[in-house]
C-alpha cells in the first residue's frame, strides 16, 4: 500500500511540475509581448500566429510558421489560444479558428487561415505564409 501512495505522490509531484513549467513559458511569452508592446516607440511591424496545442492544422503548419520565423526580420509572436492572453488576442482580432496568421503593418491588420481543409485533406497556405513574413 505504502508502495502506491510513493507512486501516487511522485506522479503528482511530476504533474505539478509540468503545469508550473507550463505556466512559467505562458509568462516568459506574455513578459516578451508586454515589453514589446510597452516600448516608448509603437511596433508598426508585427506578425501574430495563433496556434492551439490539439489542433492538427495547426501541427500541420507547425513547420512551415517555424523556418519562416527563423529568417524573418519581423517580430512574430506564437499565441497559444487557450492562455489567458492567446484568450484576449482572440477577442481583439476576432479569431475564429485556432491555424490564424494576422499580419499588422501600421495600422493595417490582415488575417488568414495558415491551414485549412481542401478535399478532405490539410492544405497548408504556404504562398500567404511567406507574403506575411515579407516586408
């Protein structure tokens, strides 16, 4: 019995583990955009992927977001739709689906679908992706 409860707390201590390392990337992400967005000069380039961890268009573009980001010069934020500021982002960009990209110039903002279902089959817009990460 004693054996099940050591088993039982390890594997809770582990889950509260993995929730705080959740949590504390969720607040890195979140102090990233804050500061960004606090600076004394206001962002005129910025591009926003939202993303959700149980989406599979999303998995599917995963790939393709990813190298785009590594060789843009335009900031590009990943918000995770179900955190409490992915929740706020939905709400002032008016997201509809978790595979979004929103693109902001000035005061210009453009959003697409990044992954969508064509034919039964994930297509991933790879011509909008890099139109988006071009200046």
């Amino acid at each position: 019995m004693k054996k099940y409860f050591k088993i039982g707390l390890l594997l809770c201590l582990l889950l509260v583990l993995f929730l705080s390392f959740k949590s504390l990337e969720q607040y890195i992400l979140y102090s990233q955009f804050e500061m960004k967005m606090s600076s004394k000069r206001e962002i005129t380039k910025v591009n926003y992927i939202f993303y959700n961890s149980h989406c599979p268009y999303c998995k599917a573009g995963k790939r393709e977001i990813f190298k785009r980001i590594g060789i843009s010069e335009i900031p590009s934020y990943l918000i995770d739709t179900n955190s409490s500021i992915g929740k706020k982002m939905v709400k002032k960009y008016h997201i509809r689906y978790a595979p979004t990209f929103v693109k902001v110039r000035n005061k210009n903002v453009t959003s697409f679908l990044y992954a969508f279902d064509k034919n039964n089959k994930i297509v991933i817009d790879i011509e909008k992706i890099s139109k988006a990460f071009s200046k």
